[in-house]
C-alpha cells in the first residue's frame, strides 16, 4: 500500500525528479565552465543507428585531419584514444558529459560528437551543452512505456532540433539539421528551424543511393552527393547501414570534407563492435553478433539475413528481450518476427535485470507460434543457448546472436555480470561439437 502512494513520486517522468534533473544538469554546466562553446558539438539522435552513425562521423572527420571526442553506447574516444562504455548508458549523465566535453577542450579536440537518446533529452542531461549540428537517423517506437505513448517519445527526440536554434552560437558556425527524408516523421522534425538543412534517402535528398547490392558482409552503391557521386563497399551490411552511411555523408559534406577522404573512410571501416559483426574461428557457417533488441531493427536484420540465407542455408537466431519492465508490450511482436523469419529460434536471457527470466521468455513466447523442440527452445542461460545455436549450425547457414551486441556485462536479478556474446561465441566455436538438428 505505501510503496503504491509513492510509486507517482519515483516515476521517471515526475515532473520533480524532472526539475532535479535539470537543476544537476544546469550546476554541472557551470562547474565545467560550459566546455561545449570551445567545441564544434554533433549530436545524433534517433531510434536506431546512433551507434555506428557517431563512429562513422568520428572516422571520416578524423580522417580529415581533426582531432575528435566521442561518446556512443558501445564507446568513448578522446582524440587518438578509445575504451569501451560500461556504463550501461548510451547518454551519461550531466555530470559525466560535462567533465568529458572539458577533457575534450583540454585535449585540444575540434569536435564533440555525442549520441543523444530520448530519455537524455527528457532528463536535461545534455542541458547546457550547445549543439551545431543535429542529425536523425530514424524514428520507430522504442522506450514507450517510459515516454507514455509514441507522441511523447517523439516530441522527446524532437527537443535536440527545437533546441539547436536557440542554443549558444560560435563565431561563423551555422546551425545545421540533418533529416531522413524516408522516415515516417520527416515532417515533424522538418518544422524546427536550423540555419541549413541537409536531407537524405535512397532515392531523394542532398545524399542519396542508387546501385545497391547487398552481401553477407558488405554493401556495395553508389552514393551521390551534390554536383557528384563516389562508389563505395562499406563493410556494413544491409539497407539501414546505407542509410547510416548516407547521414553521415551529410556531415562530411557540411564539413568541406574531401570525397577521396570521404570514400577512404567507407571503403576502410569496419562495424561496430557488435553491430553486424561477424564472429570467424574457421566455422563453415556465418556467425553474427548484433545489439538488435526493438522491433525495428529485430525486423530489418531478420529480413535482411534471411534473404540472404535463402535456398543456401537456415537462419537461427538467439534472443532475449530486455527485462526491468522495458516496453514489455512489444516483446509478443518480436516473438512473431523471429516465428516469421527465423528458421531456429533459441529465447534466452537478455538483461532480466529485477524481472523474472521466465516471465520474459513466455511474453516473447506468445507470438511464437510453433510447439517448443519443433525448431524453438527457452533456455534462460545465455552461454547455453549460444551454444545449441552454433552446435546445430552447418554450412552455409547464418547464426544471429541478438540483443545485446558488444555489452560488456549481463544485469541479472540486481547482479552486474562480466559478459561479452562475441568472447563466449568464439569460446564455443573452438570447443564445441556437432549436433545434427
């Protein structure tokens, strides 16, 4: 009965934990001086491709000759030095972004680029923090209970553009917003006001793509930018990278950056860690490990694998959607995507965080709609469960390790556990026997 009358007041969205936010976020500006006006600051946003969107943007400027502070979900660089993010936190707090963006200014960095989630923006973490350019990757329903519906998440992501107009300005550098003109909410973010605009698609806006051709690895197009193109093979798979590529080119252009620089950086990069990558111990069979875990990006990298597995092999996916009372909704549609697209399906652990492991698992379960031991298991423990994936693969079949990516550590039952699904995958792949399934 108490812990209901003050569930209002721990709420995430009370407007007086809001206000406290705000206020740390304002002294933490002002302890550190505002660093952010010392610094050209990119910030990306969106539901997907934030990750690889903020790498693929510190490569091609570094490439260029400037010296770049970095922070995503999956890492951190301060000029020619990176580690990865254990925090768990894919926008620190207000206190941790100013202190960065300080030992970035007194690290002589040009650039800061930071991604910047929904929940940040709502919680004023990146308060104070001055941005010139903000980019969109894409806008998909992810984090709704935590916003209260999809409205208020998208006027969450909105408040990065509402904002970078009035935001502190720097001796002649405009305010610059980057769109994805295919995405269903161009229009809404297209309203707020920036000095220059840049759009991207695959057929419309000042960079687009023709020629595309999918492969197992890659992803080879032609990409156009104003008055030119280039031809590149990014080492990215898939339709949503040639969109991260194409955004990204939007600030390498924006930045005066050279398209033989430009088309360097493509050609030379490789994915994020965890972010389609590919585990190879000598197996005759793909392994990919990737951080999918809402029902966007779970669709795009289900379709785009199982068209490239088909009529060569079968697609079986590891999965657990995350626990901790996250958008407990969409854990049925993602079951029925993987009943759809996956050959073999293995529910496992994700992060249960306080939630009941098999709770998540029967949730998941309800758009399965297969007997389990008919090409569908629950296994709670995640290393079993990678290794009944890989144990049953053969040639030519694609392993898709999903969910977690390059997380550093599991959250079990208030437990913070070392873990890394590319380190167990490469463990089992040398130890592991056979199975014929």
């Amino acid at each position: 009965m108490f812990k209901d009358l003050l569930r209002p007041f721990l709420s995430p969205t009370n407007p007086l934990l809001l206000f406290y936010h705000k206020m740390t976020a304002v002294f933490a500006a002002f302890y550190y001086g505002f660093p952010s006006r010392k610094l050209k600051v990119i910030g990306v946003t969106g539901t997907n491709g934030k990750t690889t969107v903020v790498n693929l943007i510190a490569k091609i400027l570094t490439e260029n000759g400037s010296k770049v502070g970095m922070a995503s979900t999956v890492n951190f660089q301060l000029g020619a030095t990176t580690w990865m993010n254990t925090t768990k936190m894919s926008t620190q707090s207000s206190f941790f972004i100013q202190k960065f963006l300080r030992q970035m200014v007194d690290a002589g960095c040009d650039y800061a680029i930071l991604e910047v989630t929904s929940h940040a923006l709502t919680q004023s973490r990146v308060w104070g923090v001055d941005f010139d350019i903000a980019l969109l990757t894409n806008v998909t329903g992810d984090h709704i209970e935590y916003h209260g519906g999809f409205e208020n998440y998208l006027h969450a992501k909105g408040l990065l553009f509402q904002n970078l107009i009035s935001s502190g300005r720097k001796v002649s550098v405009p305010k610059v917003a980057i769109l994805n003109k295919d995405d269903a909410n161009f229009d809404f973010f297209d309203q707020f006001l920036a000095d220059t605009k840049y759009g991207y698609g695959l057929s419309k806006g000042n960079c687009y793509a023709t020629e595309i051709k999918l492969l197992p690895g890659s992803t080879k197009f032609l990409l156009h930018v104003p008055n030119d193109h280039i031809e590149v093979e990014v080492n990215l798979p898939g339709i949503p990278n040639v969109y991260n590529v194409l955004s990204a080119a939007c600030v390498a252009i924006n930045e005066r950056v050279p398209l033989k620089v430009l088309q360097k950086v493509l050609t030379q990069v490789e994915p994020v860690p965890g972010r389609y990558e590919l585990i190879n111990e000598g197996q005759p069979f793909h392994v990919v490990v990737d951080y999918a875990h809402n029902i966007d990006a779970v669709s795009s990298i289900l379709k785009m694998y199982k068209e490239i597995v088909a009529g060569k092999g079968r697609l079986i996916v590891v999965f657990g959607a995350t626990g901790g009372g996250r958008d407990k909704a969409k854990r049925p549609v993602m079951g029925k995507l993987l009943h759809e697209y996956a050959d073999y399906v293995i529910l496992t652990d994700d992060d249960p965080y306080e939630e009941d492991e098999w709770q998540i698992l029967s949730m998941v379960s309800e758009g399965i709609s297969r007997a389990e031991g008919k090409n569908f298991w629950k296994i709670p423990s995640r290393r079993e469960a990678i290794r009944l994936a890989l144990s049953v693969a053969r040639d030519h079949d694609i392993v898709l390790i999903a969910g977690k990516g390059a997380e550093p550590v599991q959250m079990i039952h208030g437990e913070r556990r070392d873990w890394d699904d590319r380190a167990v995958a490469r463990e089992i792949l040398n130890s592991v026997p056979e199975v014929s399934l």
